[in-house]
C-alpha cells in the first residue's frame, strides 16, 4: 500500500493558524484536506447552531409553512407519508411529531410488508375517500408525479418534503421542500430527516413576528461631501437583496434614488437612530421622514457588555471579519448584529431544532450522508443530545442495546443504532420502528425496542442466507457485466436485504453491483455504487421499463413487473457496454499528518475531537508515527487474523489494535523491531473500562531499524 503524505505549504500552515486562532497540527491537516476557505470553516472550527443555513433558503419554505398553518386553522386531516428505511422513519416521527404539536389532525403511514416504495394511486385515494385534505410526504415524493396529480383531482395538496435526486419534471405539489431543487439553498447533502427538521424549524419560526415580515437594515455614513447609504432587505429573517448607493445632499432624493423600494412601506433598522435619521434627511431632504427601530436598544438589553459601541468597534471585536472571503462592512455587522438580536429573542426557534436532533444524527449517519457543511453541527449536536437527554424511546432502545452509561459515538450509530431501527424496515415492519419512536408509554416502549432488536437478528440470518445463494452467481453476473457491474436475480433472496447484499457485492468486488429479487409478480432490485458509478444515471437508461426507480448517485432501487424482467435484461447487456467506472489503482494511504515523538501523546485527542464526527467525507484522521517500537504483538479474532499490539513511542506506551494484521507477523515485522505506523487515534469501550487505543492501518519496518536493528540489539 503506497503512503500518501502531500507537501505542505507552511507559510499556508502559519497563516490558518493565525487568522483562526489554532494549533499548528490542526491548522496542518485544514490545509493538508484542502480546508481553507473561511466562509466553509466554521463547520469545522465552532460549535454554535448559528451557523446553519436558515429554513427559509429552501424556495418554497413559505409556501409549505403557509399551507400547514392554514390546514391547522381550517382542521384539516393530514397524512405523512414516509418510507421504510432510517432516514425515512424518523423523518416521519419529526413531521407527526411537529403536526401534533401545531394541533392538527394527523395520521402516518410508511410502506408495510410488500409495499412498493413510495407514494401510491392506492394510498392517495384512500386517503381521499377518509376526506383527507394534505398530504405530506418525506423522504419521497420527489418522483411521485402522476400520484400527486391524482390527489389534485380529489382535492387533495400535497408538500414533498425529500432529499433524493430529481428525474424529470417537478410534481404538481403545493410545495417542494429539497435541497437537490432549485438554487436557493446552499447544501444539498441533508438527509430527509435534516430537511424535515428544517421545516420544524420554519413552523416554529412563523409563530413569532419574523414571519412574513418585510424589513430593511439600514446604515448610513458620511463620506467627504456625501452620504453613503447601505441597506439590506430581510424578508422571513433572511436576506434577499442588498444596495449601496452613494447621495449627494440637496441633490439627491427618494424618487430618483434606488433606495425607494428598500425604505417605502417597510420596517427599517438601525443602530444609532438619533445620528441616522440626521445622515439620511441630509442625504434625502430636510422633508423626507423616516422612522427606524433602534437596534441600540434590543443590544442594551440583551447584550450589555456591547452596548455603546460602534459597528466599527463590534466587527473588530467579533468572528465576522475571521470566516468572511472580502473584509466585512459596517452593513454586514449590522446584519450580523440584528441575526444576534433574533437568535437571542426566540430561542424556540432554535429550541425546536435541538429537540429532535438525536433522530438528524442517527438518519444523517445511516444515509451516509457527507459529514461536511452544516452536517457537522447537525451531528455533533445531535449525538450530544443522544448522549444526554435523549427522547425516552431512544434511551429504552439505548438500554436494550446495551449502550447506555458510555458515550454513543458515530461508529455505534453505524453498527448498532441504525440497522436495528433499519431491521423494522427490513422485514416488513417499519411502522413499529415509528410508533417505538412516537410512544410516550415506556411499557409500549420496552416491548417494541425489544422486538426490533430480535427482528434485526432475524435480518442477519436472512442477509447471510441471501448473501450465501448470491455468491454462486457472482462469476457469471461479472462476465455479463463486462468485468465492470454485477448484475443478478435470485426470487431466493429477501427483499429486505437486496441493498445489503448489493452493498457486499460492491465492496468486495469493487464494482457496482444491482440485486433483484420477486415479490409476487414484481421485481425489486437495489443499486450500489463503487468507483464512481451514478446509480440513477445508471437507472434513467431503464425509465419506460421500470414502475418505479429514484435514490442517490451512490445508492438506489427500483421496481418493475416479472414480465419485463427479459427486456430488462436485454437492454441491460447493452447499457452494461457503455458504463464507466474509474481505473483501479494501487491503494493509497492517505496521511494527515506526521507526528514528531513531542506531539505523539495523549493531548493528540483533543485535535481528533475537532475533526469529529466522521463519517462520508470525513474519514477518521490518520497520522505517521515513526521508530515507534513494538512491545507485544497478541493473535486475536475468531480466525486469529487480527492483531492486539503494545507499541512505545513520545514516552507513551500504546495500545493498539491492526485488525487484518496477522499475516504481517513474522513476514514484516516482529516483536522488538522499530516501526513506521499509521494509526488512527480512538477510545476502546470495554466491560465498562475507556482506554485510548491506536488503530493501526498500515506499519512497515522503519529505516532506522534497516540500519541499527531492533531496539533490543
């Protein structure tokens, strides 16, 4: 395995540190992954919920706000619909969960047993028939054209709340709530969970005066023999246009300045009211009036230790000037300053959002979604919350998994949180995943948190019993490929486990790999992607034969009837021709950072901290330790194919763990030889002890050792 170490650029290195206030390791690995624009690194540097994106970004936010609101006040029957996998389930708890809340008449439903994916004919006119009126659907619906025109038809609105890729048109829906449409919001990573937890947001938002108000920041200072006026609109909390215009006094007025559309008919905002309503009569005339709310009065009272200073004297004093690209103007501290105001003033908002972001983590983390951008807050807060007031049912599942009374990392989500809460979706039972999370009954709780856990061993049987009939196919189904995609059916396998099963395929052969198994007289079959591969790209070369088809560029599903399955597969020998995949390559070990012996010691947490959590996009740092000296080397693991290690070096003696490791003792190294290590830097949490542990992932003799020998000689 090569070791990748890229060259550093330091004086790159030194000014990360300065401008941003870090250690130079830390600063180090920001430029070594290439992280050094500003405006991205509060993700990584801070830990204030401030920094999200606003909920109103989403273009059609209010438009799904207004219609909820006027479902609550009309009392209107509403149904979520969601889908059977993590991210689908608690999206759906989150929307029952806030339409409760706001008094509504709700009911939920997600894909049971055999269920086809996604929003149906039947589901629709079912729910007409009941006089349902909205329907709201998350994680789905982006697909669900001609189900949400019938809807129309009967007199029912739709809202797709989803996070998943766009194939054609837009539905007809009333509003569309994704972070793949449209251009207004920043980040398309969310998970449906995080874009249901948004609208939480944006619900609560609209039960204060922020909502629907039109307002104008405005601030104006004298320049030479002119007045510079700066303002910026706000509509919702967020700002949608901004202007600068340079007036010249006596010669300049409203009418035939730009500022009219800005000042007329709106709210207007300021710091110091006294000296700019002078500023702006000088530059407008005497017999313009202008009234301004005095933002100097909500800082006294909420932000004593600001009040009396200048907007010049707070961008000084504040992390504006640190993560903007352009040096900040007197404008953009007011902006910030009234953002302050706002966050302070109604902390529900924000209280909203915390409230169910356990449930973000968990479903941002098993849809393995990017953990960058804002992902990162949503996470760590969210695993925070797991870790000290989680939601009661969560804490039961906790328990039965034996996971409370230790901190719940990432990694605990990934292998033993989401595949359980995955294993009610699995074998045909999601809605008891969504009625544990729901419950309020700690017996109904206890019961059904031990009943997911014994159908998530149930799925293991049957994955494995699925995983042992597809193998035998595996040559084959490459050759059909073209060495470049497996493709199989096996009617065998169960339905519930085709995208673990694919997921296998994929990562053991490195090539995409697509699944199908029978349901009847339908065909369901789940994508995986590797080196590359877009798996909806891949699906869109099968629309007209397909029912139904959607998902990631890395992960999809579809479904069609047993009778196309021969055009399937004869287009399918045609498609397979033209598919790209990367080249593979000899595997390289990517390095973060190379530790000097003074730098290899406990402390070094504290910077794997700051880069936490991990995940896609993230991985875990790895650092090179060299001529560190290894004191034990133990053979461990069912297969004794792993490796329990003692290693000494910084003055530290470390325990570590090389899982695959075996085979390299005595071929590459042994007991007493000095050694160059890669690791990561982790907590073992076993029989209730906590102790760090070294993962090693790559260790060579070290050219010390080539030429004194081992440290016993």
């Amino acid at each position: 395995m090569k070791w990748n170490k890229p060259p550093l650029d330091t004086e790159s290195v030194r000014e990360i540190s300065r401008r941003f206030e870090t250690d130079l390791l830390t600063a180090a690995i920001l430029v070594r992954r290439e992280l050094t624009v500003g405006e991205h690194l509060p993700f990584w540097l801070e830990n204030d919920l401030r920094y999200l994106h606003d909920p109103f970004l989403f273009e059609d936010m209010p438009e799904a706000v207004e219609r909820i609101l006027a479902a609550s006040e009309e009392g209107e029957r509403v149904l979520v619909f969601g889908d059977r996998d993590v991210d689908g389930i608690t999206s759906t708890v989150v929307m029952v969960q806030t339409l409760r809340e706001l008094g509504l008449d709700v009911s939920w439903k997600v894909p049971e047993g055999d269920d086809s994916y996604g929003l149906t004919m039947d589901v629709v006119e079912e729910f007409a028939a009941e006089d349902g009126t909205l329907i709201v659907t998350v994680d789905c619906g982006i697909t669900s054209s001609a189900e949400i025109q019938r809807g129309l038809e009967l007199g029912v609105d739709t809202i797709v709340v989803d996070h998943h890729n766009l194939q054609g048109d837009l539905p007809p829906a009333v509003a569309i709530i994704n972070p793949k449409v449209g251009d207004g919001y920043p980040f398309d990573g969310l998970c449906a969970c995080a874009v249901t937890a948004k609208v939480r947001q944006a619900l609560r938002a609209s039960q204060t005066e922020l909502f629907q108000q039109e307002l104008t920041l405005v601030n104006a200072r004298p320049l030479n023999d002119t007045i510079l006026v700066e303002v910026v609109s706000l509509e919702n909390g967020i700002e949608v246009d901004r202007l600068s215009e340079v007036l010249v006094p006596g010669v300049a007025n409203l009418q035939s300045s730009r500022l009219g559309p800005f000042l007329l008919g709106r709210t207007l905002v300021a710091m110091d009211v006294p000296l700019q309503q002078r500023l702006l009569q000088r530059a407008l005339g005497g017999s313009v009036e202008v009234y301004l709310l005095d933002l100097a009065d909500q800082i006294r009272e909420l932000f004593p230790a600001l009040a009396g200073k200048s907007l010049l004297e707070l961008i000084a004093g504040s992390k504006l000037a640190r993560y903007q690209s352009a040096p900040p103007e007197e404008i953009d501290a007011l902006v910030a300053l009234y953002q302050s105001v706002v966050n302070a003033r109604f902390p529900q908002i924000r209280e909203s959002l915390q409230e169910v972001l356990d449930l973000v983590a968990i479903a941002t983390l098993a849809d393995m979604m990017p953990m960058t951008d804002e992902n990162r807050l949503l996470v760590r807060w969210g695993l925070d919350r797991l870790n000290t007031n989680p939601r009661p049912s969560l804490a039961v599942l906790l328990t039965t998994l034996g996971l409370s009374g230790r901190p719940v990392a990432s990694r605990d989500v990934g292998w033993n949180i989401s595949p359980v809460i995955n294993a009610s979706g699995r074998m045909g039972t999601p809605g008891k995943a969504v009625e544990l999370l729901l419950s309020e009954d700690l017996p109904q709780q206890q019961a059904l948190a031990k009943e997911i856990v014994e159908l998530n061993k149930l799925r293991r049987k049957v994955g494995e019993t699925g995983w042992r009939s597809v193998l035998s196919k595996v040559d084959q189904a490459l050759e059909r490929g073209q060495g470049k995609v497996i493709a199989l059916y096996d009617p065998e396998v169960h339905r519930g486990v085709t995208g673990i099963i694919a997921g296998r395929l994929s990562r053991r052969f490195n090539v995409p790999a697509i699944v199908l198994t029978a349901v009847g007289e339908v065909a369901i079959g789940s994508v995986r992607s590797a080196r590359g591969f877009m798996a909806t790209r891949f699906l869109h070369n099968f629309d007209d034969i397909f029912e139904k088809w959607g998902g990631h560029d890395e992960a999809a599903g579809f479904n069609l009837p047993t009778s196309r399955l021969d055009a399937f597969w004869e287009r399918f020998d045609g498609v397979a021709a033209s598919v790209e995949i990367s080249d593979e390559a000899e595997a390289e070990l990517e390095i973060d950072a190379e530790l000097p012996p003074k730098y290899l010691t406990p402390s070094l947490e504290e910077v794997v901290r700051r880069f936490e959590p991990y995940g896609q996009a993230n991985r875990e740092l790895r650092f090179l330790a060299r001529n560190v000296v290894l004191e034990e080397a133990q053979l461990i693991g069912k297969e004794q194919d792993h490796l329990r290690m003692l290693v000494a070096g910084g003055g530290f003696k470390w325990p570590a763990v090389f899982w695959g490791g075996a085979p390299r003792v005595p071929r590459d190294f042994a007991v007493k030889d000095r050694l160059d290590v890669v690791f990561e830097f982790t907590r073992n949490y076993y029989n209730g002890n906590d102790t760090v542990q070294l993962v090693v992932v790559d260790a060579r003799r070290s050219e010390r050792q080539l030429t004194e020998g081992p440290a016993t000689a």
